[in-house]
C-alpha cells in the first residue's frame, strides 16, 4: 500500500517525512513530487512502508494531525486515472 501525506508545508523535505514516518516501521520509499514547469513541491507526498499493518497505524495515527504548521491529510493512496487511448476525443 502506498501512504498519501498531503496538505503538507512547502518547508517539508523527504527527510522529515522519513524521521515521522520511521516512528511508525521502516520507510520503503518517500517521494515528494515538484511541479514540472516551477520545480517547486506540490504540498503532498507518497510513503510506503515495509509493513502494511504499520502503514495502517500510521495512517490511523496522522490523518489531520497538525505537522510542521499545517494540518496534514492521510491517508491510502489510491491508483491514478489512467489515460484512455483516444485521449477522449470523439470524431
């Protein structure tokens, strides 16, 4: 399972993210996707743990909790949209 954090303070770096969320189990992988035109962060990020039992508490634990100045959302990540072939144009 992967965790979204979001609501996050544009202060926010991957290393905090891993020291909060290292309370919890081991941290898989922490992303912290910037805008692809300004390079500045977006306000959220992805987290994913070794085990889904601590994700699952994490999650518990951290949804609207206020963080680094900001009250953070947390919760399941869910898959992204994924495109249709014709880009939805009809002819």
């Amino acid at each position: 399972m992967t965790i979204y954090v979001g609501n996050l303070s544009f202060d926010t770096e991957v290393e905090d993210l891993n020291h909060l969320f290292s309370e919890y189990g081991s941290v898989r992988k922490c992303t912290l996707p910037l805008d692809r035109e300004t390079g500045r962060k977006r306000g959220f990020a992805f987290v994913e743990l070794t085990n889904a039992a601590d994700e699952a508490k994490a999650i518990g634990d951290l949804q609207d909790v206020e963080w680094m100045g900001r009250r953070i959302r947390v919760n399941q990540a869910e898959p992204r949209p994924t495109a249709s072939a014709g880009g939805g144009q009809r002819w």
